[in-house]
C-alpha cells in the first residue's frame, strides 16, 4: 500500500482522522514472512472505531472519497452503511440528506495520571505471564 493513498486523506485541518500502522525496525534488510505482503511499512485509517474508555465509549466513523479516482462521496457512504451492517445487523440505512456529523469531544492527549497507569498496567503485563500478550 502506498502511503501516498492515505496520506492525502490526513491533514492539519483534520486532526481527528487517525491512521494506524507498523514499519519495520530496520527497512533495509530482506522482509521477514510477516511483512512480505506490507513491504516496509503498513499503515491503515481504519472505517469505524471502538473505543472503550473510562468514562464511556466512544464509535466513530472514518468516510474518505475522492471523485478524481471515481471513489464518489456516495460511494463511501455505502461502504461504511455495508460495514456497519456486517457489525450491526440492527443498522438502519442513512439518508444522504440527513447524515450529519458532530465532535462531541475530542482527546488524544492522556492526563499523567492515565498515562503512569497504562505503563505500570503494560509493565505488570510484561512481567506476568498473561496470555493474552505475545512477548
């Protein structure tokens, strides 16, 4: 994937869009078998998120068209109604003329207090022997 394909979706002027990836440690050594199909590096914005925080949680969407590569607005609209019909059998189908968009709240920078928690939270998992993390 090109980082060019996501790249022109990511701006200043929209610091809400997050985009999600991995490079490998040194990009100049033959690609192990895990990275073969990535190359260097992978990087995705994903169509919806979950995110369960302390105080709540949050669903969010991500829709990015662009009409020069025939990749129309409506399209978009109809991939991400397909996607949350897979996730949500119980969606109801959005009318373009009534789809609406609002921040409620915004905040990707974590307090010292949350953020001392999820290391100490992460060391302790490290030095356990948690299955749930690959070491």
């Amino acid at each position: 994937h090109d980082w060019r394909a996501i790249k022109r979706f990511l701006s200043r002027d929209c610091p809400m869009i997050r985009a999600y990836g991995a490079i490998r440690f040194d990009a100049s050594s033959d690609a192990s078998v895990e990275w073969e199909d990535y190359g260097a590096f992978y990087f995705v914005v994903p169509q919806v998120e979950f995110s369960e925080l302390e105080e709540g949680s949050v669903l969010a969407t991500t829709i990015a068209w662009d009409d020069s590569l025939s990749w129309t607005y409506q399209s978009a609209v109809d991939e991400l109604q397909s996607t949350l019909h897979e996730i949500s059998p119980c969606s109801v189908k959005v009318n373009r003329s009534t789809l609406q968009t609002a921040i409620v709240n915004l905040n990707h920078v974590p307090t010292k207090a949350s953020w001392d928690l999820a290391v100490t939270q992460a060391l302790r998992m490290i030095k356990g022997s948690q299955t749930e993390l690959v070491k």
